[in-house]
C-alpha cells in the first residue's frame, strides 16, 4: 500500500508552485510585459488560497494532524457489493428456527468460523479498495509537474512567456480547490452518523442556523441574512448557467449539481412575508416554513415560485457514485420515528422522511408544496336566522 497521505501530497503540490514562484521572481524583468507579471500574481494567488484552503478545511476534520495523515479510503458501488464477502455475517434468522440457545450459539460459531477462513485467503480491504482523494491528487501533482516543467524551459531560453500558462494556473487552482474540499468531505462523511449533508451543505446550515437564534427586528437585518447565506454558498460552489434556460449550482465537495429548470436568474432573497417586519425569530414554531422564492421564466418570463437557493443548497446530500444530480432532505420533517402497525402484531419504526432523501430538485419543491405550504382557509359565513321556523 503506498504511504502516501493526503498531507504529503498536498506538501509536494506546494513545493511545485512555490518552485514555479522561484523561477519567476529570480528571472530578468527588464523585458517583462503584463503577461509575465500577471502569471506570478496567478502562481501566488494559487499558492495562498491552497493553504487558507488547508487551514480552514482542517479544522472540519478534527484538527491539521488528522486531515494530513488520512489514508482512509472511500468506496465505491462495486466495492460496496464485496463487503459482505469480506466481514463475518450475522444470522438473520429468528430464534425459533433453531430451538435452543445452545443450538444457536453453535451456528452463529460455525458461520464466524468459515466466514474467518474465507477472509483469510483474500487480501485486506485496504489492499483492495481504491483511495479517491489519494488517486486524485497524485493526478493533480503530475498535473503541476508538468506545468512547472514549462517555466523552467522557459526560463533556460528566454524571451516571451506564454499566455495560455496563465489559463492553465488558473483550472489548476480551481481543480486543487475542489480536490481539498473532496477530502475533506470524505473524512467528514466517515465521521457523521446522524446526518447525511455534504460537508458544504453542513456549513451553510450552520450559517442558517446562527440567524434561527436571532430575532430579527429590522428590513435591515433580514436583508443582511440573506447576504451571509448567499455568500456562504459562494464559498463551496458556484452557480452556472446549465443549458439554455437552467441554472445549476455545482458543490465544489460532492460535485453535486442542483438545477433549477427555466429560470431568467436567481433570485437573492426570499419571496415577501410578514416575518420582515414582525420580530419572529426564523424558528419559532408560530412561524411556517418560508422556503419559497419569486423568479422569472427563461422563456416567457412569467412570475414563478422556485425553492429558495440557499436552503436547497444547506439541505442537499452528496449524490450516489457514478451519478452528479445531488439529493435533498427535508430539513422541516425532523420529526421523531413514529412506529407504525404491520401484521401478525409486529409493529414497525419508521422515520419521518426517507434516508436517501429526495432525487432532486423538482421532487423536493413538490414534497415542499404539498407538506410545507401554508394554504389560506377561505372564510365560510355563519348562517342567518330565519324569522318564521318551519319547525318550531
């Protein structure tokens, strides 16, 4: 297995940029132009957001020392499917079936047993599963290698530099961003066992979650809420146009695409409700779920109600491997697991909403309208009393 860490590749990344650094800093600038001094401020602008990337993401994971040495690999569906093969199982079959404990205790050993054996012959599962964010970032490495590679045969013949480098540094800090923020995410995932959020989906919930304690007394400090919410997706993704008339929101740590179909822009705030003048604060149970937001058609520009961008994005899950749509849960539906009656008297637990959450962004809007929308009780006059009474 290679000792190869997600610290030790992210050191040799920074070694490269910071030698690609040396080679322009030491060069004659008499004969620089703008594209020469615009590629060292792209070398020193790449550099500095990977180690405020380092810094910040690694205080997610548990400290700088955990986030470097983690070896811990993520797996994928085929490799889900040996699990079984490679851990000793556990019998599902009900009591009754064997008679007596003892009986029991004998199978349950006999199974561990050749469960043991078997595994025995294979080999471990860290010699079998593949290391996403590892693999990842030794591709990134040779990436920067070769990139490097250019400035030091541009610096041993001279003259103009080329300005499609620049273009490279940039994918290249972009890609070295979004690598960081997937690794991140995978330890955090391993580590989460109540929620199931990406870690990007985490941080704008938490940021939400710091306004739901205020009371909010001001248009003023409403508006400023949703500037923090917005900023706080802009800090783990970006929105881009997808197609013709979408818009997609793609998650720089799960890769999650969140699309809205048909829309002109995006809109930065909630739809109008009485809550920005009243002082409610947002989670007090007198207040209904406000999710929705006023936008415009694409194609003909009527008024439509979408799903509020900020919390889709603090609500949405990493998608299935292979896939690239993002899931949804509910944050409204954190109800207690109710148990429901089933047959022969066995009652079943069951939790309020699905673990794998809703499969996009459309079914997550319909779950909201049904469930989730406050519905106006049209007002029924009493009736009138009658002068003569048939009946009395």
């Amino acid at each position: 297995m290679s000792s190869s860490t997600v610290g030790s590749l992210l050191a040799a990344i920074a070694t490269l940029i910071s030698d690609g650094l040396r080679i322009l800093k030491f060069a004659d600038k008499h004969h620089w132009g703008p594209d020469e001094h615009e590629q060292l401020r792209l070398l020193e602008d790449t550099l500095d957001d990977a180690k405020k990337d380092f810094q910040e993401l690694s205080v997610l994971v548990n400290g700088q020392r955990y986030y470097m040495n983690d070896r811990r690999r993520e797996l994928t569906n085929p490799e889900l499917a040996l699990l079984p093969c490679l851990v000793a199982p556990r019998t599902a079959f009900p009591a009754r079936f064997y008679g007596t404990p003892r009986l029991i205790r004998s199978v349950i050993a006999d199974v561990a047993a050749a469960a043991a054996a078997a595994a025995a012959t294979r080999p471990s599962t860290d010699a079998i599963f593949l290391a996403q964010s590892i693999s990842e970032l030794k591709r990134l490495q040779g990436k920067f290698e070769t990139h490097i590679e250019n400035f030091k045969d541009w610096a041993k013949v001279g003259g103009p530099i080329n300005p499609i480098w620049a273009r490279e540094t940039t994918e290249l800090r972009r890609e070295l961003h979004r690598a960081q923020c997937r690794a991140a995410r995978r330890i955090f995932n391993s580590e989460q066992e109540s929620s199931s959020r990406c870690l990007g989906a985490f941080l704008v919930y938490r940021k939400q979650r710091e306004w739901a304690t205020r009371t909010i007394v001001t248009e003023e400090e409403f508006h400023r809420r949703h500037v923090e919410e917005v900023r706080a997706c802009n800090n783990i993704g970006k929105f881009e146009r997808f197609g013709d008339r979408d818009i997609a929101f793609v998650c720089d740590f799960c890769d999650g695409h969140l699309v809205w179909g048909d829309l002109e822009t995006m809109p930065a705030v909630r739809a109008a409700t009485d809550a920005t003048i009243n002082a409610v604060r947002p989670g007090s149970p007198t207040q209904l779920p406000h999710w929705q937001a006023t936008a415009y058609g694409a194609a003909n520009r009527e008024q439509k109600t979408v799903v509020y961008a900020p919390l889709a994005i603090a609500n949405h899950i990493a998608p299935y491997q292979g896939d690239w749509v993002a899931r949804l849960e509910c944050p409204f539906c954190d109800e207690a697991p109710y148990i429901e009656p089933g047959e022969d008297g066995d009652d079943e637990m069951r939790n309020a909403q699905d673990e794998s959450g809703f499969e996009d962004l459309q079914a997550f809007q319909e779950h909201l309208e049904w469930q989730h929308t406050a519905t106006s009780i049209p007002a029924v006059p009493l009736p009138k009393a009658a002068k003569d009474c048939v009946v009395m």
